[in-house]
C-alpha cells in the first residue's frame, strides 16, 4: 500500500522524538519494579521498539504475554504530553458516537478525539465484524496521514484480524497497511505471566466459588445515557449481580462510566458459566476486558469455576484473553 499522500512531516518528527529518551533501562526499571526480569521475547520486542523502521508499533502474541506491560513502560516514558492510551473496547464506541455527531464526517470526528496528538496507543486491538473492519480501514488511512506516532496491542497478527473466509479479503488494505507502516513485533515468551498474579488493580480481586454470599435485595440506579440498576452503591464499592451486569443490554461504555464511579466492584450471584447464553457470556467478557483496563478490583461470588465459561453454548470472542486476566484473581478456598 503506498504512502499516504497528505502525511504530516512535522507531526510524524514529533512522533518519532516522542520516544528519543526510551532505553532498555526504562524497561528493566519498570520490570524490576514490578518485581520481574523481562523474559527472552519481551527483550527481543524491546530491541525492536528501540530501534524502530518507523514511529508506529504492532505488537501481536498471545494473551498475557507482555504486549501491554511493554505499551504501557513506552507510553508513560514518551517525553511528549500530547499523547493518549486507549482501550480499543473504549475508543471505537467514542468514534461511532464522534461520527454521527459530525454527519458522518471522519476527520471532524478523528479532531474531537485525537486533536493534534504526537502518540497514541491502543490495547487490544482488534476486528471481528465486517462492518468495524471498513470503519477500520478508513481510521488508519486517517491516523497515517495525520503523521501520529501509534503503539497497538493485539492477540492477533494481522494476517489474523477479521478472520471470517467471507470478508477476510475486504480487509485486506488495511493488513496491507498495516503491514507497510507498522513495525510488525510478536511477543510470546511460551508462558502467561498473569498466572503469577499480583497485588495490584485487576489481579488483586478474587474469585471465590461455592460462596454463600446472597443476592441482596437493595437497588441503586447509575443514571445516564443509559441507566445501570445495581444492588447497592457505597463509599468505596459497586454492589452488582451477575444479573445486573451481563443480563442487561449493557456495553463497554456503561463498565467504563462503572470503573470512573469505583475502583472497587463486588459481583454476586455468578452462575455457572457454562450455562450463559452467549450475549451474557459476551458482556461478561466485556465486563473483564475494561475492568482489566481499568484496574478495577472485583470480588466474583460465583457458583463454580471461571474455567467453565470455555464449555459455554456459544464462548466469547476472545476467550483466551478473558480467561488469562481471571487466571490473575486470586482464588481463596
């Protein structure tokens, strides 16, 4: 795919001085801090990172392997202020909302949420719908030629994005693309380092089965756009059931608007998982995916183990990513 006709050089020279002062010590010290040693794939992504062929990075592998650890040590080092790290489940609802408020016109809608930024980073990344993947091709056309440099986190490759034999082609400019203007770095070490787990956000929750914790009769409605009934809302934690959350017609956007109210959650009631239907399964992934992002500690009270939700009728997309983060929980007998 050729060059986009109308790059921004100044702003493309600012993305790439936007990671002049990133060396491997940045990333050891973050490591080390963290209380681990960057393993073999992680250093061979960091060589990469550090001498890229342009100021755009792909970074695909399997779950739990480091790609966002790695995207988060380079954007908090990023010397520039005007930068921006979004959760891919995040920015795509804002970007349809930013398009219809601009009849449909991109580029208003890419100034609303972009503006004149040096980097952008995206995490978990990602194409199941033929209709997202048009949307897609159009965003990076857009972003390239604004010149930004952008960092992406996925579980795919992007020979992988929108997988479906049926419209796999149609999105073929867009691997192209991303191909042609992104240093393209795997990252799998062979291990899911959320299995050591951790102290803190996501992975200092827990998940506790056979739990006698009741429903509750209490409710509490989070009014907004779209209202969310949960059982309770205190000083420090949101009261929900399972109910609550992932039977209702509740998206990315409604867990994001529940994170900027508390970082502490408590779920009741979790069914066995290998009972969803598959919408409630897919919000349930959701409903991780944005707590992970977000750091939010939860509780899960739930029936029976977080490994079921592989025997559901119809699993959710993304499933091994979904089971890596609940492996991080803590899980008390």
């Amino acid at each position: 795919m050729p060059r986009p006709p109308s790059v921004d050089p100044a702003a493309e020279a600012r993305g790439r001085a936007s990671f002049a002062e990133l060396s491997s010590r940045t990333f050891e010290e973050a490591a080390a801090a963290s209380g681990f040693a960057p393993d073999d794939a992680q250093r061979r992504a960091i060589a990469r990172i550090l001498s890229p062929r342009q100021p755009r990075v792909y970074l695909h592998g399997p779950a739990g392997r480091g790609k966002t650890w790695l995207m988060d040590v380079a954007f908090a080092a990023a010397r520039t202020t005007r930068k921006r790290r979004v959760h891919f489940h995040a920015f795509f609802p804002a970007l349809h909302a930013a398009i219809f408020r601009h009849a449909h016109d991109l580029e208003a809608a890419l100034d609303d949420l972009v503006g004149e930024l040096d980097l952008l980073c995206f995490d978990e990344f990602h194409v199941h719908d033929v209709a997202d993947g048009v949307l897609v091709r159009r965003l990076l056309d857009a972003l390239l030629a604004r010149g930004i440099a952008i960092v992406v986190t996925s579980n795919y490759a992007p020979e992988q994005l929108l997988p479906n034999p049926l419209f796999h082609g149609t999105f073929a400019p867009a691997i192209a693309a991303i191909r042609a203007h992104f240093d393209v770095i795997e990252v799998d070490g062979g291990a899911d380092h959320r299995e050591r787990g951790g102290a803190d956000g996501f992975a200092a929750g827990s998940w506790i089965t056979g739990s006698a914790e009741g429903a509750g009769q209490g409710s509490h409605v989070i009014r907004g756009e779209r209202d969310i009934v949960v059982r309770g809302l205190d000083d420090a934690t949101v009261h929900a059931t399972f109910a609550d959350l992932c039977d209702q017609p509740l998206g990315a956007a409604d867990y994001a608007r529940l994170a900027d109210l508390r970082e502490r959650w408590r779920i009741l009631a979790v069914p066995p998982l290998e009972r969803l239907a598959a919408s409630s399964a897919q919000r349930f992934a959701n409903l991780v995916d944005v707590a992970a992002d977000r750091g939010v500690r939860i509780g899960f009270h739930a029936a029976g183990p977080f490994e079921a939700l592989a025997h559901a009728p119809v699993p959710p997309l993304d499933l091994a990513r979904t089971l890596s983060r609940l492996r991080s929980l803590q899980r008390p007998e």
